[in-house]
C-alpha cells in the first residue's frame, strides 16, 4: 500500500484550516440570519427556518446601505478620474520631485483612518469660518475624505498596469493616422481598463467599509452602514443587524461574479499583486 504523503495532509490541512477561519464568521452570521427561536438570540446551528429578522429590518439600516452605496459609487468614480491623469503623468512624466509626487499619493494608505477623520473634520470648520461653505457635517465633506482614502488604490492598479504597457501600440496606431486623443480612447484605454477595474473595486470596497472617518464626517441623523452596524454593536444588538448583513454579502458576493464576467477574476489579482 501507498504510504500517505505526510507533506500532502499538512499541505491540505492547512489550507482547509484557512479557509475555515475566513469563511466560518460569514457562514455563522448568514445561516443564524435564517434561524428560527428566538430573534434577539444568535442561533447557529439555525433552529429551524425563518425571515422574522428580515421583516424586522428597519428603516434605518436600509438608509445607511443606501448612503454607504451612494457614497463608495462617487468615492471609486472620483478615484477613477483622478487616478488615471495622476498615473499617466507618473510613470510617463518627466518632471523634478517626481518621486515625492508619488509618495503623496501613496501617503493616504499609510495615515491612520482616524487621523483622516479628524484632519477633514477640522479642514472643514476651518473652511466654514474663512469661506462660509457650511462643509461641516455635509455629505460633501464625507465624499471628498473617502475619495481621499480611495485615490491611492486607483493610482497604484493603473500604474502597475502602465508600466508594463507595450509603447508600440500607440505608436502604431498614431503611425497609421489615428489622432492622439482617439489612440489614447481606442489603445490605451481598453489595455489599462483592467487596472482601471481593479481600482475602482478596491476603492469602492474601502469606502464603504470605512468606520473611522465616516464616524467623524457623516452628516447629522445619517450613518453609513458600518457605522450603524458599529453602533448597534455598541449600544444594543439589534438581530436585525444580522439579516441585513447577510443582504450586504450577498450583495458583494454578486459584485464579484459581476466583475469575474467583465474583466476576470485572474486580471484583477495579477493587477493588485503588482499594484502591492
């Protein structure tokens, strides 16, 4: 008899061990979402089946994954059109301080959250005091600190896709009469757009993810989701919290398939491996 490959069943054991440890929290949280019994108990495995908790979603929750979707949406796009002039002028610019330029784009990655939170929140006074914009408390204030959490990603997909781009392209596609700004549209576009993709999906998850500078900069009487999920956990668990979770991972779930039938799954880590 074949003796058992000791590496093999240490390789595979470990693997499964991972894979339990990511996956068990969202596996407790969805299957106790259903459970039956009790509602204000944590039920797993469930007891029996039921959409009580569904039913008892309130209004509230619903308003903050909607404020939450609205706000990461406009944070990717306002990524996405910053971050790529940003990219093409870093890795195809000649200019001095090109490296510090870079460095202050990757600097958002690198500030605590908190920190972010904070500094906007104050920016915003400050500006209420000087200028009368009334940005304390607003949604645009929230919007512009999450575009800035956001950009650094966009910039970091788009540029690692950049500098492996084949230069040749473009000139052959200018060398056969196209102009520079339809070659830009027909050539360089499609052959970035999976960093453009990768970008705006990390940027999207970040910012609607984000507790800290959400808790400082959302407006009076509005949450995000995470932070009123946070607040519910805080104060007084709602198990309601627990089915409108599940919403929200179905949700990302079909988000993924929708990007694997766009652009693939396969491009989008090989972009953020080298964007890392």
């Amino acid at each position: 008899m074949r003796r058992p490959d000791i590496g093999s069943i240490g390789l595979w054991t470990s693997v499964a061990a991972v894979f339990v440890f990511l996956y068990a929290p969202i596996i407790v949280v969805c299957g106790a979402s259903f459970s039956g019994g009790a509602l204000e108990a944590i039920n797993f495995p469930p007891h029996g089946f039921s959409l009580a908790r569904y039913l008892r979603i309130p209004a509230s929750q619903f308003r903050a994954i909607g404020l939450s979707l609205e706000l990461a949406s406009l944070s990717a796009l306002i990524a996405v059109a910053v971050g790529l002039p940003a990219s093409l002028g870093l890795v195809r610019g000649v200019f001095p301080g090109k490296a510090v330029v870079a460095s202050l784009f990757r600097a958002p990655i690198q500030i605590p959250a908190v920190v972010v939170g904070i500094t906007f929140l104050q920016l915003s006074y400050a500006l209420d005091d000087v200028l009368g914009l009334d940005l304390a408390g607003s949604f645009t204030a929230l919007l512009i600190a999450h575009a800035f959490i956001a950009i650094p990603y966009v910039v970091g997909t788009v540029t690692s896709v950049l500098q492996r781009f084949d230069r040749r392209l473009e000139e052959a596609a200018l060398s056969l009469g196209a102009s520079p700004l339809r070659t830009f549209r027909r050539v360089t576009v499609p052959v970035i757009m999976p960093g453009l993709y990768a970008g705006a999906l990390y940027a999207f998850m970040v910012s609607f993810s984000d507790v800290p500078v959400s808790m400082f900069l959302a407006p009076p009487g509005a949450a995000t989701y995470p932070v009123e999920v946070f607040s519910g956990l805080e104060q007084n668990f709602d198990p309601s919290i627990l089915a409108s979770a599940t919403l929200v991972i179905i949700f990302c779930c079909a988000l993924v398939v929708a990007v694997q039938r766009l652009v693939g799954i396969n491009a989008l880590l090989r972009t953020g491996s080298s964007a890392r």
